[in-house]
C-alpha cells in the first residue's frame, strides 16, 4: 500500500495535471464570484428569519419604490429598488417554500389515511421529508446562488478531472510493464491478489481526492468574496430548491457533491483499470478510456433534457432517454445538485427508494462486478497463461 501511495504522488505528470485541474476550475470559477456585493446592513428590519409580515412590507416597500422610480428616474431610488427587489426574490422564494411544504404535507395526511401498501409508505415518506423544521431567512441567499449556478455549467472542469483520472487509471500498471515486474507480480499467487486490492483502495483514495480539489477549486472564491456564515444557509432559497424534501444546508450540500462525484469517479476508474489490465503500453488504455470517459459525457447530454429542450423534443421523449442515464456514474459527476431538487421515489419490492440513494446503489454494484473481474483477470487468468 505505501508503495503504491508513493508511487503515485512521485508521478510528476500526474501531479501537475491535479494542480492544473485545481487551478482550470478555479479560473472558470472566478467571475462567478467576483461581482459587486449588495451591503445589506441598512436594511437589519427586513433581513433575518423568514415571516409572512416581513414578506408583505417588502412587497410594499417594492411597489412603493417602483411608483417613485416611475416619477422621478431617480438613480439612487433605482438603487434602493434594486436591493428591495433582491430581498423581495429570497422572501418570495421562502413564501413559496412555506406553502408548497404545507400543500405537500396536507396532501400526504390524506392519502395516508387512504392508501395502502406502497403508496401509503411512500406518502409516510413524504409527510416525515418536507414536515423537518426549515431555516428560512432573507438576504442570505448570495453564495448559495452563486456556487448553485456555477455547479450547473462547469461540464469543461468535469471533463477536465475525468482525464486526469484516466491518467491515473492508465499509470497505476506502468512502472510495473517498464520494470517488467508486471508478470512476475501477477504469478504469484499472494503477490497478485494483494497488488491489486492495493491498486483498488489507492483508487478510491485518489477518487475522493480529485473531487475534493475539483469542488473546492470552485468554491474557494466564496471564502473570499462573500460571508463564511452563508454556507449554514439553507438550499431551500434558491428557487431551483423550491420541491426539495431536503432542508440541508449550502455546506451540507457541496459535502454530499463532493461524496457523489467521488463515488462516480471511482466506477469510472474501475472501468478504466480493467481496460488498462490488458496493455503493456498506456497509449492504448489511454484512448480506449478517453473514449469511454468524453463518449461517455457526450452520450450522456443527449440523453438528458437539456439537449433534447433544445432539438425541439417533446417531455415524454426527454423523460424516456433520461431514465437510460439516470444510473450512470456521469450524472453523479457533472449534474450532482439536481439529486437534491425533488423527491423521486422508486418502487422496489413496495418500498419507495429515493432515486439518488437507488443511483448510487446501481453505480457501487456496477464497481463492484467491474473490480472483481478485473481481480480474477489479474490473478487467473493471467497466471495460469
């Protein structure tokens, strides 16, 4: 194990394309950051916890504000009006929030007491889920937009870390086949078995490290641009979270990115080593994984809604295909915060299962079969040839 953990991080190529990595998803991620940043401290009354009264005096002062505006095309009522409109989306979106729960809830109850078998679990699922205490407040919600926007269109920045874990898929055999201690390894019977099961833990380790650099190079900047304490803030503010039974926070939230693309790196680096078992040369693993990693990404936005929104496909199209991806170790990398927008429960064997808890399961299986045909491959098949 240590040997392969030096082998490792002796890779100057390997290396440097992490710290390149590191550096690419900070530079995309900076201008996410770096705007102008509304100074709430004035307006103390309105901000703070969530409540119906604070809604409608916003309201109020909003509509004020825009009749004034319309009299006067006074630049700093413009500029009032703008941070009043701001408070007037995060108290709108916490408004919504409040009476999509209560709908939900309420319609849950019912159907409890209606149901049967798995629709009355599913509907006790429901009621447990969105009937958790929420922390609403207004004029917190910044950082938790600006990381939810970013972590929507960084697809360059994923691909960039899936090829570097093809490089380290491919690298892992390589001082083996140029030493041409590759064999010998392989033959005995305690060497191979231990070898590999080495190889399998430094991948998962190298897994959780690449997404922890890729998460952190997009979000470090608001460590320095906005407030510390806005990562307590919960996802439910931002619109997108609108029918999320999730009340976690933004924290909670990159923390659960960050396992989920560790877990989809990790299939794809088991996928990736069982292709490089079979080459001395890494040219070839190389781009047999290339080619599965980019065709992979590639496969996977046309199946998803988004591309077909954009041919001109219906709902009923785009939802058939999305379910041919859905289990896929790309979503869990590029599209990780769309598990936690609603609650989609699956029936298997008349329990509801949540489809993030239900993709994971499929992915991890999916690793599991994949190492132990790349384990047997390497110790069977290999020694007995």
């Amino acid at each position: 194990m240590r040997y392969e953990i030096k082998k490792i991080l002796s890779c100057k190529i390997l290396m440097i394309s992490m710290i390149v990595a590191f550096i690419f998803s900070m530079a995309i991620s900076y201008n996410a950051y770096a705007n102008e940043k509304i100074d709430l401290r004035e307006f103390s009354a309105y901000i703070g916890d969530f409540s119906e009264r604070k809604y409608d005096v916003i309201e109020q002062k909003v509509m004020e504000l825009q009749n004034k505006y319309e009299e006067t095309q006074n630049a700093d009522v413009m500029n009032e009006m703008f941070v009043y409109l701001t408070l007037d989306k995060d108290a709108l979106n916490c408004h919504n929030v409040v009476e999509y729960r209560d709908s939900v809830i309420s319609d849950s109850e019912i159907k409890i007491k209606t149901e049967s078998g798995y629709y009355k679990r599913m509907n006790e699922t429901i009621n447990k889920l969105y009937g958790k205490k929420t922390n609403l407040v207004i004029g917190e919600s910044e950082t938790l937009n600006e990381v939810y926007d970013l972590f929507c269109v960084t697809d360059i920045v994923d691909i960039v870390f899936i090829i570097v874990i093809i490089l380290f898929s491919s690298y892992l055999f390589l001082n083996e086949h140029n030493n041409n201690t590759f064999y010998m390894i392989k033959s005995s019977y305690r060497g191979g078995k231990l070898s590999y099961r080495n190889k399998i833990v430094i991948t998962l380790f190298f897994s959780i490290m690449a997404s922890v650099v890729e998460t952190l190079g997009m979000t470090i900047w608001s460590v320095f641009w906005n407030k510390i304490d806005q990562w307590n803030t919960s996802i439910l503010l931002n619109n997108a979270f609108l029918h999320s039974p999730y009340s976690i926070t933004l924290f909670e939230m990159i923390i659960g990115v960050v396992i989920m693309r560790a877990i989809g790196f990790f299939v794809l680096s088991s996928v990736f080593i069982f292709v490089s078992l079979f080459f001395k040369s890494n040219i070839v693993p190389i781009a047999i994984n290339t080619f599965i990693g980019l065709g992979g990404i590639a496969i996977n936005y046309i199946l998803s809604g988004k591309y077909f929104a954009l041919s001109g496909g219906t709902i009923r199209e785009a939802e058939n295909y999305d379910i041919l991806r859905k289990y896929t170790p790309f979503p869990l990398i590029s599209e990780s915060v769309n598990y936690f927008k609603e609650y989609e429960p699956i029936n298997l064997m008349g329990v509801p299962i949540q489809l993030l808890s239900y993709s994971l399961i499929v992915n991890l299986v999916f690793a599991i079969i994949v190492i132990a045909l790349g384990y047997y491959f390497y110790n069977t098949n290999f020694r007995e040839s």
